[in-house]
C-alpha cells in the first residue's frame, strides 16, 4: 500500500552525521536517529581518501519530485505476507517499470520503492585497501528498525557499470545491534567513481509492491 502522508505518516528524514574525527574513526552515519556500528575503529593508514559523492538529495518519494520534493510524502507500508504468496498481485494492465531507482548521492535516500529510510557509512575508503560497508534501515511508515533482512552489498565499479570487487565473494554480513549491518570486507581495485548497492529482504518476492523486497543504491569514490 503506498499512500500519501496522512495516510500512513513517514517519520522525519534520518539525519547522518557524517565525520572522520582526527582520522582516525570510521565515517559514521545512522538512518533515523538509530545506534551506529564502529568497532572497525582505529588507526587511519595516510593517503588520500574516498568517500561519498556530493549531488542533488533524493526526493522521489514525494508527489512532485521534479519541483524538489514538495508536496506529501508517499510511504509504502510493508506486508510481511507478501515476502513468498502463491497468488500474484492484480494485473495492473501496466508494463512493469524498471527492477532499481537512480543511484542516489549523499549518505541517505528512501529505498527505491518507498519502504525504508537508508543510511551508509564505511571504514577509511583507500585505493588497494580493504573497505568495510555499514548500512541502517527503518521503516518509513513507523520508523521502526528494518532487522533480520538478510542484507548485502553489491559493488561495482565505473559508476555501476563495472566490474565488483575481486572478492566480492568472500564479503560477510553480520547485525548488531538490531538493524544495522556490517558488510565486508571489498577490496578497492579500481580508482575513480563507484556505485553501491544494499539489498534487503532479497529472498523475497519483488511482484507485489508491499513486499519486504528492497534496495538502495549510492555512488561512492576511491581516489
């Protein structure tokens, strides 16, 4: 169910403190206000660093995205039974549109389809270092943490149009505390812009539009 807000109300907009204090913590940031993870902690190797890229705020979860967001905001409320149904959601008579949104910039940005409020951060984001992603969700219509969602990352390089890291693979994913998700380690192979996508729910069928199925991608650098 997608409604404008007043139907199903959308908590404030996470805000994400992003900050590297004295180089030597990990970049930091929580989507609503939630615990953050850091226990990558710890001395920063010199050099330069990536990081996110700067760009336009996402805002197509509003009525009128193109005028920057104004407007209600629309929110899609989640039915755990729709994760695996053996009936199929109505035909619409509409060709179904494309499976992701744009690549967002910055730090957070609703899921493509309205459902969660997401947040990055990551450890120092160096050329042939290895990185290690983290990444908080809530749900939009209750700002309740996202847990249990079996979250991964896929990375490209060139912007999304890449190749993934060399091992990819080998990436683990772990939760503590609730909703929050320590993915990795990647290995940075590649200079210049690259693209990273979280994966919730996957497991999940993505046919109806309120089903725990999501994700959210971001353009990142590595100098």
């Amino acid at each position: 169910m997608q409604a404008p807000d007043g139907g199903a109300r959308r908590t404030a907009r996470p805000v994400l403190a992003l900050a590297v204090a004295s180089l030597s913590s990990i970049v930091v940031g929580c989507a609503g206000g939630g615990q953050c993870g850091g226990e990558d902690a710890g001395a920063v190797p010199a050099g330069d660093f990536g990081g996110p890229v700067a760009g336009s705020p996402d805002n197509h979860c509003y009525v009128n995205p193109a005028d920057g967001g104004s407007g209600p905001v629309l929110v899609t409320v989640v039915d755990p039974e729709h994760c695996h149904s053996n009936a199929g959601p109505p035909d619409s008579g509409q060709p179904a549109g494309p499976e992701f949104g744009p690549t967002n910039y910055g730090t957070e940005a609703d899921d493509d389809d309205c459902k969660y409020q997401v947040g990055w951060w990551s450890t120092p984001i160096q050329y042939g270092r290895e990185v290690t992603f983290y990444v908080s969700a809530v749900y939009t219509a209750t700002g309740a943490p996202l847990t249990g969602a079996n979250t991964y990352v896929e990375i490209e390089s060139n912007s999304g149009q890449g190749s993934p890291p060399p091992d990819a693979g080998k990436a683990v994913t772990t939760e503590n505390p609730p909703g929050v998700y320590r993915v990795g380690p990647f290995l940075m192979n590649q200079h210049g812009q690259w693209q990273v996508r979280f994966h919730f729910n996957e497991t999940c069928d993505d046919a109806w539009p309120d089903s725990p199925h999501g994700h959210a991608a971001f353009f990142f650098t590595v100098p």
